[in-house]
C-alpha cells in the first residue's frame, strides 16, 4: 500500500485518523490529516467534503467554499456539496453565488426543506422579497412543522411591514417549537407594533426562563417611551 511520505501513514489510514478526530469533535487535528491526504490524492472526495466541514465549524468559510469547490468538480451532480457551497458564499457575503449554488441542490433535491429556508435567507440579504417569501412557503409546504421556516417567512413578512401576517407565522412558530425564543421574541415585537401592550408584556415573563438576554431587550423595548 501506498504511504505517506512523512509519516508513514497509509493513505487509508489519512482518512482514517482524520475521521477519528473529526468524530472526536478534534478539528485542527481533523484538518491536517484531511488537507495531507488531499494534497497527496486530489481524487480523494471524501476527504475534500470532510475538509469543508472543518473549514465551516470553525468559521473558515471562504477556504471552505474551496474544499466544496473541489468536490462538485469531481461530482457535478452532488446536491450535498452544492448546498454547502452555497452555504459557504452566504456566509462570505456573496449572495448571489449562493442563490445559483442553493438553487442547484434544489434541482437535484427539490424536497429539501432546510435548503428551501437557506435560499430564502441568501435571497431576503439581496433585498427579493417576494422570491424569499416564496422560498419559505415552499419550505414550509415540503415540511409543515418546520419552525425556523415559519419563523424566516414571519422575519420576511416584517420586512415589507405585513404584521398582521407575519404574527400568525411566529405563533406557528412556537406552537411547533415552544422554547423558540426568537420566535417568542419577533411576536412581543409584534404585539408591540401592533399596541397590544400586556400581551407583549405575557411574552416577557415568558422569555425570562427561556432567553434571560432576550428577555432584557424586551423589557427595554416595553419600558422605552414610543415616538
């Protein structure tokens, strides 16, 4: 069997080890058995995507969108790898590339959900609206009780000032997941815009025992004299 020349490491053994690290929730060590055993076999897909993840965890998106750029160009037709990329571009500000990358998993996985949300998000940042909207509507139809999509479609709804709407959205949201905080807290806001005091004022009694930080910025927003 082939082996490393450094340290004498099989190439499966690479592999191997860095997987081991990974599991351990040891992600430099993780690294540098990923990027040697890619640097000696381009080929090695496996450790490309597992050098992504890495990258992504530790917030290192711009090198990771390179370790995912890697792999679709082994594996065009990996949904997995261009959701990731489109990941990877909406955390380094590149939204449009994320749509592109987003919308190409969803052709070759059009029943994922939480891609759905992602293509919602990177679409919300570009100032699209209705297309974000529409992204989460279709999250939400693919998974009812998806929380997070209700509560993106609820943020959205805010964002072209729709409160009635986006209030029916975040309760969707907290009947689904009742320790969403965010959640909790998007509806006291709304209940404030909307002048309906003491129930935003039951949502921050509420938020004590979940978010004890949220619960802080309700409190301020209750207590702040309005316009």
């Amino acid at each position: 069997m082939n082996k490393d020349r450094k340290n004498g490491y099989s190439l499966s053994d690479l592999q191997h080890q860095g997987k081991c690290a990974f599991m351990a929730g040891d992600y430099d060590r993780a690294l540098a058995f990923f990027q040697q055993d890619v640097q000696e076999n381009m080929d090695h897909v496996d450790s490309w995507f597992h050098l992504g993840y890495c990258r992504s965890i530790m917030g290192q998106w711009q090198t990771a969108a390179e370790a995912y750029e890697a792999v679709i160009k082994q594996q065009p037709d990996n949904a997995h790898a261009h959701e990731m990329l489109g990941t990877a571009y909406h955390k380094t500000g590149r939204f449009s590339d994320a749509v592109r990358f987003l919308q190409k998993a969803l052709d070759l996985r059009p029943d994922d959900a939480l891609t759905q949300c992602n293509q919602g998000l990177a679409l919300r940042e570009m100032g699209m609206l209705g297309e974000a909207e529409q992204a989460f509507r279709k999250a939400i139809n693919l998974k009812g009780e998806f929380a997070y999509a209700h509560f993106e479609l609820g943020q959205t709804l805010v964002e072209q000032d729709r409160w009635a709407e986006a209030e029916m959205e975040y309760k969707r949201a907290v009947e689904i997941e009742p320790d969403f905080a965010r959640a909790h807290m998007s509806l006291a806001i709304v209940f404030l815009v909307l002048g309906r005091l003491s129930e935003a004022q039951v949502k921050y009694h509420q938020l004590k025992s979940m978010d004890s930080h949220l619960a802080a910025k309700l409190h301020d927003a209750i207590e702040s004299p309005g316009p």
